[in-house]
C-alpha cells in the first residue's frame, strides 16, 4: 500500500480522498493555493504544502508545483480528484517520469478516451451502441451534409478534442450546414487548439444515463450500474440519481456485459464513468468516456455499498477487484444528489463570500459531501459546489421526500445558494414521476430560460 | 478563592491567549491550562531532512511539532520592527540552497546590501535550480530558511530592510 497520497485538487472532493486515506492507514498530503489557506482538506490532511497563488493555472494546475510538493513530502502517490488534472493525460505521464503512482487511468488510455472519436470506435468495436455518426473527423463541411443526410437530421456537429458544450453546433438542416461547420471550427481551435470536428444524430430529448466502471490491473473488470443526470442546466448537472428510473433491469444487464468487453480490451484501469443519451424509444447510445471519479459518484457508493474513492487507491497499489470488493454488485434502494452551488437564484451569476451560519441536515438516509463551513469563504477562483446533498431511501419515493426534507433544513446564510431551485425541481410532478430529459430545466423556467438567450 | 475570583481568572486566561496560568494566594493555588490547538504546520518536511537523491526519510516527526528551524529563525526575525522590512517570498515550491555549489560561499549574508537582479538564493524544483532574484535595493536582515530545507509557495526567505 503507498506510504504516502499527496491529493492535487481542493474542496469537497480532497476532503473526500482523505476520508478514504485515513480509513485505509496512508498518510496524506494536501496542497493548496493561496485562497485556500484555511480550507477543511488543509485542516485534514496530515501535511499541507502551499503550492501557489489564487489562480488555477499557477497552483492546481501547475505540474511542477505539485510534482515539487510530492518529492519535498515524500509523497509515493497522487490522487488527481476530479476536474484540475485528473484527465490530464500528460500530467500522469509526468507523475510515471518522477515515480510517482498516478491514482487513475494509464496515460496511454486516458489520452484515448480524451479524443472523444477514437474512443467510440473502441466501443463499437466491442459492441457497444453508439450514437450514428461519421466516421472519424469531418474533412469538410460538405463531408458533413452528406454523413447527416445518411442518419437523418437533426444532427449536432461536435469539436473532437473537447466537451461541455463548447465547439458543439445543432443543425436541423442541410442549408444550415456551412455556417454551423466553420463556427463550430472556430470554437473549438479557441478552446481546445484543434478545430477538428466529428458529427452525431442528434436526439431531441434525451436522458443522460451513464454507468459507473471499475477496472483493476489484472484485468478484471466491474460495473456498478448507472446513474442519470438528466437535471442540467448549460451541461452542469444539478441532480443526479442512482439507479435511472428509464433503465430496466435487462436492459442495465446487457449493457454492463458489453462495457466489461469493451473495457477490458481498451485495458482500462481505475475507475471511469461511461455516459451515453437515451433517446425516446429507450435506446441507449455511448457518447464518452469520463476516465476519473465524478462529483456525482456518492450515489452509486449508497446504492451499492462500495467505497470507490477507497477501491481507486487499491486498485492503484495493485490489488485485485476480488480483493476490494465483497462479492458481485447488487443494488439496493434509490438515491438522489443535489448540487448546491453558490449562486444567485435570480441571475444565476455565482455568489461567493463568507458563510456566516451554516448547519447541514443529517440523520437516517442523508449524507453531506462538503468542504463549507460556518465563517468559511467561498472563494470566487474556482467552482462553485458548497456542498453534494445525497439522500437514500428504500425506494425512489422515499429518496425524493429524504431530499425535501434534508433540503428544507440545510442552513446556509451569508451566500445566496441552489436550494430554492432544488426544492422547485423535487417538487415538480415530472421529477416525481421520473418523466425527465435534459430539457427539464429550460421547461420549468422558461422566463429565466428566455432571459439568458 | 472564591468561585467568582476563579470565573475571573480563567477569563483573563481566554482574553490574554497565555496557555497556562497558576495562581498562589496564601494557602490557595489554582492552575488554569488551556487545551492549545496543536499548531497548524505549513512546513511539511519532518525534522530529519529529506536528501535529494530520493532515499525514503526516516518515519516523521509526530504532526503537532513544527518543522524547527525555519520556526525559529521566522521568530528571530520578528523582533526587529516588522512594518520596514521587506520580505523576499519564495515564487515555487522546492528546496532552498543558500549558496551556488555544496562548498561554495553564500549568495549573501545578513548584513549584505543587494540590489535589484542580484541573486539571493537558488531554489530547485523538480531537479531545475531556479535563482531568485532579488527586487529591490536594500540590506539583508535575516535569512529566514535553513540551508537545504523545503519551502513552499510563498514562504518568506530572506528579510531585507529597503534603502
């Protein structure tokens, strides 16, 4: 086991890293930017080094700051968390350069899921359902009016290098086509250097489904069933739950069967998120690889009793899957996570600042993953997740009113936060009902929706 | 001592910070300890220092004890007046190094003058040497880390007093 974990992020999450360092015996080590400075992950670790100032790219995200951290502390390993590095595929390189264990995916393997068209070609070579599209990267814009007129329009035209909604246009018609290609062009060489687009069918209202996977270094691999995340608002997930009330046991089944081919043949390893979009009929179609823990991984953990944060550091110092885990995964009840952002429930605009009363919810079936704390600031350098509300319940019913109920007594003064929005969500007939699509949210607020047009 | 005199005294040990207060009057005796947070470290490395060629550190320190030496020469330094000194900050995380080679003579010494590009100091990370420059004209009051020793983002190296 490592003799020591140097966590490379902040907040939440590397509050997270160290519950599952201090449960497993390994000293640990935070590092944290100048604005943070009074963090919890700070207070918690056994070590902290500051490794730079407010902004990401000279702290977080500087590899030599945190390699330096690593050598100075004698740290053997890195937890990466989630966002900052943790798909950097040149810093997991760097960590194997210094002898240092990168806790995630291979550097070889995280690069290709990061190149979102080669990582379909690898599922579908295993059978997995893919979304139609073309086959590798568009040549042109013409190339693209052809390919979408085999699958059928809509289609949506993708940047190949990126995600979260940037390089990505619709397009509902041939005559739209030139247009949307050399804009989508542009996007993408502005925010990921490369300008290479692919193209897919585009599903009008769709639910985001993804499953969680984990792999160990011998090969074996496991699926923990799915999540979704269907309440998003500009491709930020508000709420996610486990399991989806769209997925059928069969159909979660077939799929886990064919991603524990696919993943073992990538040779993936550590844990990953595989996301694919539902469309009406039920059909599932794989859009991407997320080679990293998720913010949203707690609700898996409630439905299915394991530790993953705890089975990445395992799998990571080599132990097999039969080790970590007790026996085959079985489900067990429904869970629910709200995001609470900090954020004016007016613009929308974050909210940072002093937290001056805090007092969370607790009691049977709630769990709190946070990082705030009364007299604690909200820095405006960085995301803004106060806190994960996760809530369990026997069935989907009970899941949604724990939420309420945990919603109505979470205290947070001093910040302006998601929870009025979270209230209006679970209490919305179609959430109860499970009827959901990633347009939920422009549907129930389409004053506000229309005023951020 | 009466219980209102004993209130007394445990609130001016809260008011004044001091960790520990005993109190003799005639054939009374109080002692008032305050429970002292252990200090929060910044300085990561255990008191053995840890060589560069890699070799694992003997096990560390228990947490609460603070990394000696940079504590205490930080404390010399703030005798002097601190509103007129100018603090040199380490830009990176590494080990400080107060002279060009193992067995050469510092880059300077307290006392020194230094002007502005003058090296002070080489801090390596990641096997770079990295040579910290000074910013301004002034005289160097204090060196602030050990030879040798870790620092991290921010950490104050050298005190100087500007012209």
């Amino acid at each position: 086991m490592f003799r020591k974990v140097l966590i490379a992020n902040r907040g939440e999450i590397a509050l997270r890293v160290i519950c599952a360092c201090k449960e497993l015996g390994i000293p640990t080590v935070a590092v944290y930017s100048e604005a943070d400075r009074n963090s919890l992950h700070v207070r918690f670790a056994d070590e902290a080094v500051c490794i730079g100032p407010a902004k990401s790219s000279r702290s977080y995200l500087d590899f030599p700051a945190i390699i330096s951290a690593a050598e100075l502390t004698n740290a053997d390993a890195i937890h990466p968390g989630y966002g900052f590095l943790s798909e950097n595929a040149e810093f997991s390189e760097v960590c194997q350069a210094s002898g240092l264990q990168f806790i995630g995916p291979p550097p070889d393997v995280t690069r290709l899921m990061g190149f979102k068209q080669h990582a379909r070609e690898a599922m579908e070579k295993a059978g997995v359902p893919i979304l139609p599209g073309s086959q590798g990267i568009l040549a042109s814009a013409g190339e693209a009016r052809e390919v979408a007129a085999e699958i059928g329009y809509p289609v949506i035209l993708k940047a190949a290098a990126g995600g979260g909604g940037r390089g990505m246009r619709i397009v509902r018609d041939g005559s739209e086509m030139d247009g949307a290609f050399s804009q989508a062009q542009q996007e993408a060489e502005a925010a990921f250097s490369r300008p290479d687009l692919y193209l897919e069918k585009f599903i009008t209202a769709p639910r985001h489904i993804e499953f969680q996977i984990l792999a160990d270094t011998h090969g074996g691999v496991e699926v923990f069933g799915e999540r979704e995340c269907s309440i998003q608002r500009r491709h930020q997930k508000l709420i996610e739950e486990a399991p989806s009330p769209a997925v059928t046991p069969a159909l979660r089944q077939e799929i886990s069967d064919r991603l524990r081919r696919a993943l073992r043949d990538v040779g993936y390893v550590n844990a990953g998120t595989v996301e694919f979009l539902m469309d009406e009929t039920g059909h599932l179609y794989f859009i991407e690889v997320n080679a990293r823990i998720q913010v949203e991984h707690p609700v898996t953990e409630l439905i299915t009793g394991a530790d993953l944060v705890k089975a990445q550091i395992q799998v990571a110092a080599g132990m097999r899957l039969s080790e970590i885990l007790d026996g085959p995964v079985e489900l067990r009840g429904h869970a629910l996570e709200c995001r609470i952002n900090a954020e004016d429930p007016e613009t929308l605009m974050p909210s940072p600042g002093k937290i001056t009363a805090f007092h969370a919810p607790g009691f049977i079936g709630v769990r709190v993953d946070t990082a705030a704390y009364q007299e604690g600031v909200i820095p405006p350098y960085y995301d803004s997740l106060v806190a994960k509300l996760i809530t369990h319940g026997r069935n989907r019913d009970e899941a949604i009113k724990r939420m309420s109920r945990a919603l109505e007594m979470f205290v947070i003064e001093g910040i302006r936060t998601s929870i009025p929005l979270h209230q209006r969500i679970l209490a919305h007939p179609d959430f109860v009902a499970g009827k959901l699509d990633t347009h939920f949210l422009e549907r129930l607020e389409p004053e506000r929706a229309a005023k951020q047009a | 001592m009466d219980l209102k005199e004993i209130k007394e005294l445990v609130q001016v040990v809260i008011d004044s910070g001091v960790a520990e207060l005993e109190v003799t009057r005639g054939d009374s005796k109080v002692r008032i300890r305050r429970q002292v947070e252990a200090p929060r470290q910044e300085i990561v490395i255990p008191a053995q220092a840890v060589s560069a060629a890699g070799q694992p550190a003997a096990a560390p320190a228990p947490n609460p004890a603070p990394a000696a030496g940079p504590a205490e020469a930080q404390e010399a330094a703030q005798a002097e007046p601190e509103d007129d000194l100018h603090f040199v900050k380490s830009p990176i995380v590494g080990t400080f190094y107060e002279a060009p080679a193992p067995d050469a003579e510092p880059f300077v010494k307290v006392g020194d003058h230094i002007s502005p590009g003058q090296v002070l100091c080489i801090i390596e990370s990641m096997k770079l040497m990295n040579e910290i420059e000074a910013e301004i004209s002034g005289t160097i009051v204090a060196k602030l880390v050990e030879n040798g020793k870790p620092v991290e983002y921010g950490q104050a190296l050298f005190s100087v007093r500007p012209d």
